[in-house]
C-alpha cells in the first residue's frame, strides 16, 4: 500500500490456508507467502536447531536479518510474500534470499510456475515480472550444501527499526576440501533502484583460490561493476560504495575463518582481526540510580523530596490519559488541512480553489483574507504571516487551509489546491551561503572577557578550526494541533491546543480574530511532549484553525500528520562555529576568539535568544581568562527554526568541548585531563559575562563522576581492547556542564496559580504551567500538599486554562517548577493563615470539618499565588549581566564501541552525576536526566535531516527520520543525585532540571571520536580530524579511512547536483 493514497477497498489474503502452509522437505522450507515475519522466524529457529549445521547456514543468515528487521509488532503482520513483492532495494530479506538461489511459486487461473529469485525477477522499483493475474503462493528456501558459506549484511542509520541504507546477500560454494571458488552469488540493495547481482565479479572470480589477491580483485572488480552517480537518490554515495567493499572484507575474513576451522590451507586470520566477525548485540539495559533519601525528621506524611511516581502514569500507561485529539467531536465539527508552499522563495501568481471546493465533503479554503483581524503572528515586536499573501519564503510555508467534513476528505482537497507561482532570487539554504549573501539577522550579539589579541601573543601554540552541528527535529509523541469551537455570541472562542504558551495562543488568536484576549479561553489538559517546538509554531495554527471556525460557525479541528508537523514546525538550529585558540604546551587555555553561526530559516522566530543562550554558555565550566564570542543569526530561505530542549546551550557547549578536544589532541594529553586543568575552582568564579558564581558543587559532580565511572581505569582496559582488535574500536569521554536555569529576559521569570478549596476538603490546583510529562503538576501536588498538610490524593490538577490563570510564561527553560511551585506555596499559604485561626480553635477536627467549619465562617477558600522571579539581564554592549539566577551542574562519562568497517556503533555505559540541589521528586528528575540524555543521544549520532537542494525537507517521519531506541541505550547506565546539594534561589532548594541532560549526548559524541581516532592511527593518520553532528553511521565510518576508503573516489564539489545538503 502506498502512502498517503486511498484505497476505498483494502483485502487482505492473510487467512488464505494456502498461503499460509509451511512444509519442510528435503531440498529446503518452503513457506507460505502470507506468513507472516515472525512465523517465518520461528519456523527457522526450529530448522536451525534440528538440522545439521551444513544444512542450515542460510536459515541462520536469514534470521540474523531477521532479527534486526522492524519491531515485533510489525513481525507479527508483515509477510514474506510483502517483503519480496514490494520490490524495495531497501528492504533487506530480497539481497540474502537472491543469494542463497531461493525460488518463488506464482499462481494464476492458468495454472501454477516457478520463478528463480534474482536480478530479473526485480524489473523496476516497487515492481517485479510476475503478470497482473499472478500471485505470489510460497517461497523455497534450500538447504545449505556442503562447502556452501552464506552471510547477510546490513548497515542503516540506526541498528533496529531502520531500513538498511546498503545490505547484501553473499554466497560462495568451495570445491571439496580446497579453497578454490566454484560458485559466487553476490547481491546489493540499496546501491540502485533494483536489486543488484554483481554478475561479471563473481563470474571473474570463479576458479580463483580464496586469498588476499582475490580480495583485492573483487574489491577492484565491484568498484567498476556497481556504478552509483554522486548524484544517486538516496545520496551517501562514498558512504554505500565503501560498504559494498567492507561487506565483501567480512564476508572474506568469515569464510576464511571457517576454511580454516575446516583444515583447508588457508592464510591465518589475524587474531586482531576477528572481532569484527561478531555483531553488536543488544542488552537490555541495566542502571543504577542513587539519590539522597529525606532526613529522618521530616513528616511521613510529607511527600516533597520522596520518590512519589508520576501523577498521570498510569493513566498513560493504560491509555486512558486525555490529550485534546482525544476530545470527542462536536456536532457538526469540520476538519482543516493545511495547504502549503512548495517553493523557497517565490511571488504568488494566483490561487486556484475550484476544483478543491467541489469535491466530496469540503466546506470552503481560507486564506489570508479571511481573517477578521491581522493576518500575523507578533513576538518581541517581529511580525510573521499566518497566511503567505504575496509571496512565500520557504517550502512548507503556509499559504491557506482547506476545510472539510472530515480529514481524509480535507487531506485530498488540499492536494487539488492550484497555486501558480513566480520563482524569485536568491535562493539559499546553507550556513555558509548566508555568510556569503551576507544575509544576517538583527541584532548581532558578542561577549568579551579579557584581550584575546594580546593572549594571543603569548601562547606557546595557535589552533584554527570549524564546528558544524546539524539541527534536530522534536519528534513529541503528540504532533501539534488544536480545536477551535466559537461559542456563537461576542467573538468568544475555545481553544483546545498542544501548546507549552496558552497565554501567547490566545493572544495571536484574538489578534487574528479581531476580538480581545478575554473573549478567548485556551485549555491545555496535556501535551504528548513538547521540548520548546509547542511555544511559537501552535500559536500560529491555532490562529488559522481560528479563523476556520470564525468563517464556518462550527467547530474546527486541526492535527498535523508526521510530516506536515516536520515540515511546517521546524525544530533545534543548526550551528557552524569558528575559532582560534591559542594555549600553553601543558594544556591550559588562554585565549579562545569563536564566531557562531546559527541557520536561523526565514523568519526570526526565537533565533536571538536562542543565539544569545549559546554565547552565554560559551565558557561552560572552563575559566578562559580571553574569551570572545560572536553571535550571527543567518537568514536562509528554509522553515523557520524554533526553541528546542536546551535552547542553544548543547550548541554553544559542544563548540567549547570541541575545542579542548582538539587541545588535547595537540598537546598528547587525554581531554579529560585539559578539562581538568581548565576548570573553574575559585570561590567564588564569574563568568565570562561576570556573573558571580560558586563552582564548587560543579567541581564534586566532575570529580564523583570520574570516579564512580571508574573513568581511568577504564581508559587504560580501552587500550589495550584497541591494541587487541583493528577493526573495533572504543572510546571514552567525559564532560561537566554548567547550565543555566530561567529565562535571561526577566519579565518572564514570574509564575501564578489558583487554588481552590471545596466544602468536601478537595483541592483544586490550577496554574500557568503546562504538563508535557516533565512532571510539573505531581511537583505542584507535593508543594501543595506540605503546606496544606493534606495528602496528594485529595488534590487534583485538571488543566491548564487562560481563564484560571492569565498571562502565564512558557513553561520551558527547565524553569516550570521554580515559577509554578512558587506561586503553588504563595497561594496554600495565604489559604493557611486564613485557616489558622479556625485549626487553633478546632485542633482536633479533621480537614474536612475544619474545612465546613471555615466555609461557615465566611473564610474564603480560594487563594491566587504569584512568584516574581529574579531580574535577569545581560548588558550585551559592555559584555556582562546576571543571566540566571543560578546554575545546574553535571558530569557525564560515556564508552562506546564502533564497527570501523560499517560505522555502526554501540553505547557501552554511561554514569551521570547531577546537582539538582535538593530534589523535589528524584524519580522524576532521575527519569528527566535519563530522557534527557537519550534525547542528546539522538542529537549527537542518529537524528540527521536532510533537506533536498531546493530546499524541500526529505526526512519526514520515523522512516527516514531516526531517534533512538532501546537498542541505543546503554546496558549500563547509571545515574547519581549529588548529596548534600543546595539551592537557596529555588523552590525547597531544588533545581531545574529538564534542559541540562541533553548536552551529556556530546559524551557519546566525542567518545566515537575517540575510537575513530584509534582507529586512524592504524592506518597511519592524524588523530585530528574534522566530525560533524550528529556522528552518523556514515560519518563514523568515512573517518574511519583505510584502504578500502581510499579505493572509492571522492568527486569533485560543484561538478554534480548532490541529493541532499547539509544546511
């Protein structure tokens, strides 16, 4: 079934008895070509166990490609019938099941025929030779025969869950009891549009014996056969030629191996050489948390600082936990879809909507001149179009939407949308092509502390270099979205929206609609994830959805796919760094001079702050006594980028660490230790925006992390691990953090509730923050329940409501619980003292009765509570300010392992000290560093985007675009709650704590780093050497040069139009 078409009738055969069967004979399996992958599976599990080894090889090939192909669930449906007719390179059954000489039964009302499995039963993507009237009944797998050997390989962007990037079938067949090839079958997916037989090679290589010149033949001999233009679909083309190569070296050293093991006079295989033989298996993760446990004193009935489990978790777990698409449709409610640019940058000719309007179900479009109000979106007085008028600026722009009865209905119409365009000039994408156009946006930031030119003068050595990290999509669980329902009277309106700002929602709606904010109420019950991508981007939708409803009178529901979700809502920044540093020969940094440059795409969105916190974070936990940072924001012709989870911190922190990497390296001194030597220790620091700070807590996470990490010995067990296989490697990297919590613009550090107390003794919390699973309403439901000295089960949080609570910040910037809690305690304690008078003189009645006994006294029961936070600013002019209030701190040690033939790579452990003051909630804020951290594991190695030359984004949904699984998490990770911490600027001395983690992902980064740099020395390389995030499979494998590396070409930039651009 293809995506995004309707089919009005879907069969299925999968109850077909025939196509089901399963009979084992003595040639080989045959199955059913309805059987499902797990069927399949099991059936040669048994074939395996019950057969000789001599027979099975190729089943036990099968299941290793098996065993890495999709989920379980997918497993349980898919078939192999499925997998063989779709016809896709990708799909990795099709390679193995070539090669291994399998044959396929077709029937049709003419009878039955066997088809041979190759080259030629493939005739084109996504089709195959078998006639319309044809179906696919079973599939013959054969037995292995002896002197057979039979090898499947794959490679994809992330080790499970993935389609392969490359994978191969490969088959060789000995005369008896020599080494001499009598037969070769060697097939590749994923190197062209079909399934490719690499005839010629194997017919050349027929009659040779099994030795390195048969290698180096073959290897020449592929380069030659299998021809993949630079401007390949799929692009990666150094990439997938070099597998092609590194699969055939494996398949070599394997059946050397067992040539050997068989007695035939081979060539010994050196011993350093077999790991690679050995895939990654996957653990199931194992970790160790700690945490302080509540002093003795403290009541049991008190439940801050316990471990108290998430308030909604088992309603999530369950299903039963409300998100607003779960809201039951209103009578007579439309569904809206959007309608989007498909150029970068062009005037808008005309719009053409008739055929759209008069199909099945669609009520109107609206546009831009349809809303009542303004057609834009105001922050910090930089106006943005909801609806594109005149021209557009990037692909995936919004110009209108189409409304319709239901989505299906809507979705089809939106396709049917005429737009003629103009194309304008210029047109770019890149970093690097801003820097040219000189295309910045205002204001330019720089921070300075010290003279870097006269630092400069006085060091022992000068290093110049770049930086480039990739941008990150947010990939919420929930895709952004919204209901709008008109109440018929005054302009009012409810919102019911995935939004981390309802007050800022219902400020652009008003706006769009004409009306005041009063006539507006926007509800947010919970967010399916947010990570800073629901702050800007749905006030937007909501403001279009909005104008729907203001247009028809009837309710409008809008819910972005996947794709149209990525497409349209953007996600983290890209950055370039450049700098020069200049240091002593014993590691200590004087002078670091770096220029920031972030892809900010069309509008300006957040991209100031954003840069602005990345400049901030520039010195991380290191006293540079001359530092310069500058901040350039480039103007790009690509989806406006937006906040995400860290803000800018993960940037601007990775760019300093980058740094001392390459120090290290320079000076022949392991990172940990310039770390260490630069680290700031005096009491009290500044920073290089001289704002004071203790860095004594950062300094004990740093020193317990090494430590309980058992960081150095394990450095010198990865040295010799190294010294003992060429072609495994791994690594290990450490890092602090110093983040800062809140927002530097100090009118949003301010937080309100409203509590509520009913007769019966219930309470009702209500306020501005929203939950997006960070676990803000269980800490609110703790703070209330010490004051109050009530248990949580008598308090309850419905949601978040613009009419309960007005003019609320965001609830980001790991600040929602300081703001929010605050104004919790403000508001219980108001309730208290008014309570008091009756608890003095009814001391022994419950808190139901003192309630009832407060009611009849005429006490209110209702209490609003505000926190106004500390006054942050940042004098940019004169480089300094009081940017936070205060300081999370951390360390991180990460190891990983790499394949240096594939790029594949395993995360060993990781231990991660943190100081989150006094914690609130450790199993919350330990299941925030852990999410966390994954999130950054994802940042730095798997999630890559990649957008076309035209600018149009190309990975849009989990199929192309891959966040981590369970197959990335380390089997040992283990996480430590710093004892003894303090905070005296937050709520109970707790911390912030949901943005930090993130960044601890570099550890994973520069481990990788690490081990590829082991891996050059082998050759005979530089250990510096340039690495981009996310360190890729590609990436990791490119660095890893050798000779197979070097016998794929690389061509000549400019001279060919590549598939994809980094931007």
């Amino acid at each position: 079934m293809l995506k995004g078409v309707h089919h009005s009738v879907v069969i299925s055969p999968g109850r077909v008895l025939e196509l089901r069967a399963i009979k084992r004979g003595k040639s080989g399996v045959t199955v059913g070509a309805a059987c499902s992958l797990s069927t399949v599976k099991d059936e040669l599990e048994r074939a395996v166990q019950e057969l000789d080894q001599e027979k099975s090889k190729v089943y036990q090939a099968l299941l290793q490609t098996l065993r890495c192909l999709a989920g379980k669930q997918i497993r349980n449906m898919a078939t192999i019938g499925g997998n063989i007719l779709s016809a896709n390179p990708k799909y990795d059954l099709n390679s193995i099941l070539a090669a291994a000489d399998c044959s396929l039964l077709v029937i049709s009302k003419g009878g039955t025929r066997e088809v041979s499995l190759n080259e030629e039963f493939f005739t084109g993507l996504g089709k195959t030779c078998l006639r319309p009237d044809e179906v696919l009944l079973s599939v013959h797998i054969p037995h292995s025969k002896p002197w057979e050997f039979v090898s499947a390989f794959r490679q994809a962007q992330r080790r499970e869950f993935a389609f392969s990037i490359v994978n191969a079938g490969m088959k060789v067949v000995f005369r008896e009891d020599t080494d001499v090839v009598k037969s070769l079958n060697i097939y590749y997916g994923g190197v062209g549009p079909t399934l490719v037989r690499t005839r010629h090679t194997c017919e050349e290589l027929i009659g040779r014996a099994w030795d390195e010149d048969l290698l180096g033949e073959a290897c020449r001999l592929l380069g030659d056969e299998v021809a993949l233009s630079p401007s390949a679909h799929g692009g990666r083309v150094e990439f997938r030629k070099t597998l092609i190569l590194s699969f055939l070296f494996k398949f070599y050293m394997q059946v050397l191996q067992e040539l050997r093991q068989r007695g035939v006079g081979v060539s010994d295989l050196p011993p350093e050489y077999l790991s690679a033989l050995k895939p990654f298996k996957n653990e199931v993760p194992q970790g160790h948390q700690s945490y302080q446990l509540v002093s003795e004193s403290q009541s049991s009935e008190d439940p801050v600082g316990r471990p108290t489990v998430h308030h909604s978790s088992f309603q999530q777990a369950t299903g039963e936990a409300k998100y607003y698409d779960d809201l039951p449709t209103t009578q007579d409610e439309f569904f809206l879809f959007m309608v989007t640019s498909t150029r970068a940058h062009a005037k808008i000719i005309s719009i053409d909507d008739s055929e759209a309007l008069g199909m099945p179900g669609v009520v109107t479009f609206v546009s831009a001149r349809d809303a009542p109000g303004q057609n834009r979106r105001l922050w910090f007085n930089d106006p943005e179009e909801l609806f594109a008028e005149e021209e557009v600026i990037c692909v995936g722009q919004i110009i209108g939407a189409v409304v319709a009865e239901t989505r299906e209905q809507a979705k089809r119409a939106a396709e049917k949308i005429q737009i003629t365009y103009e194309d304008l000039s210029p047109v770019f994408f890149t970093i690097e092509e801003a820097i040219q156009h000189e295309s910045f946006f205002n204001p330019k930031r720089k921070l300075e502390r010290g003279n870097v030119e006269e630092a400069f003068e006085k060091v022992d050595r000068i290093l110049e270099g770049e930086i480039y990290m990739g941008g990150q999509e947010h990939f919420y669980m929930e895709t952004q979205g919204v209901i709008a329902i008109p109440r018929g009277e005054d302009g009012e309106m409810d919102l019911y929206a995935s939004s981390q700002h309802a007050a800022f929602t219902q400020e652009v709606v008003g706006i769009t609609l004409g009306v005041d904010s009063n006539k507006i109420t926007c509800h947010v019950k919970r967010l399916g994830g947010g990570f800073g991508g629901k702050v800007m981007k749905i006030a937007s939708l909501s403001a279009i959805t909005a104008t729907a409803a203001h247009k028809t009178g009837r309710a409008v529901r809008c819910v972005l796919d996947r794709g149209d979700d990525m497409l349209i809502t953007s996600g983290r920044h890209p950055f370039l760094g450049k700098y020069k540093v200049g240091f002593m020969n014993d590691g200590t940094i004087l002078a670091v001079d770096m220029t920031l440059y972030s892809n900010g795409g069309c509008t300006l969105d957040e991209s100031p702050f954003i840069m602005e916190k990345a400049l901030l974070h520039l010195d991380n936990g290191y006293k540079i006594p001359n530092l310069r940072g500058r901040g350039l924001v480039c103007k790009t012709y690509l989806p406006s980028y937006t906040a995400f989870r860290g803000f800018g911190g993960p940037q601007g922190l990775t760019m300093i660490e980058s740094v001392l990497h390459e120090v290290a390296i320079k000076c022949g001194l392991p990172p940990e230790k310039v770390r260490d030597i630069n680290m700031y220790r005096e009491e009290p620091s500044y920073t290089h925006h001289k704002q004071v700070f203790s860095p004594r807590d950062m300094v004990r996470c740093w020193e317990e992390c090494l430590e309980k990490s058992a960081y150095n010995n394990r450095r010198l067990a990865i040295a010799q691990f190294n010294a003992n296989n060429r072609w495994k490697k791994r690594g290990i990297s450490a890092v602090p953090i110093k983040f800062g919590v809140g927002f530097s613009k100090w009118f949003y550090n301010q937080g309100a509730a409203l509590v509520n107390i009913f007769k019966d003794g219930s309470v009702l919390v209500s306020h501005g923050g929203t939950e997006m699973g960070q676990g803000l309403n269980t800490k609110a439901m703790q703070i209330a329940s010490r004051i109050l000295k009530v248990p949580m089960s008598l308090i309850h949080i419905k949601e978040t409501c613009t009419g309960n609570v007005p003019n609320a910040a965001p609830s980001a910037a790991s600040y929602g619980t300081d703001a929010v809690g605050m104004a919790v305690k403000d508001a219980c304690e108001k309730l208290m003292k008014r309570l008091e008078p009756v608890i003095k003189e009814y001391p022994k009645h419950t808190w139901a009765q003192l309630i009832v006994e407060a009611y009849c006294q005429r006490i209110s029961l209702s209490a609003t509570g505000f926190f106004m936070g500390p006054y942050t600013n940042v004098d940019w002019e004169n480089s300094e300010g009081r940017a936070y209030f205060y300081f999370t701190f951390g360390a991180c040690c990460s190891e990983v392992e790499i394949d240096c033939l594939t790029g594949d790579h395993k995360n060993i452990r990781t231990d991660i000290v943190m100081d989150v003051g006094r914690s609130l909630n450790p199993a919350i804020d330990v299941g925030q560093i852990e999410g966390g951290f994954v999130q950054g594991i994802g940042l730095y190695t798997t999630e890559e985007l990649q957008f076309s030359p035209e600018g149009s984004l190309m990975t849009r949904g989990p199929s192309q675009y891959k966040i981590p699984v369970l197959c990335d998490i380390p089997p040992q990770m283990n996480v430590h709650l710093l004892a003894n911490a303090q905070n005296p600027h937050a709520i109970y001395s707790s911390k912030g704590i949901g943005e930090p983690p993130v960044f601890f992902g570099c550890t994973i980064f520069f481990a990788i780093k690490e081990a590829i740099a082991a891996a050059r020395r082998e050759s005979g390389l530089s250990s510096s050497f340039p690495l981009n995030a996310p360190a890729t499979a590609e990436r990791i494998r490119m660095a890893c040069a050798d000779r197979f590396t070097q016998m794929v070409p690389t061509p000549e930039p400019g001279t060919f139009k590549p598939w994809a651009i980094n931007v």
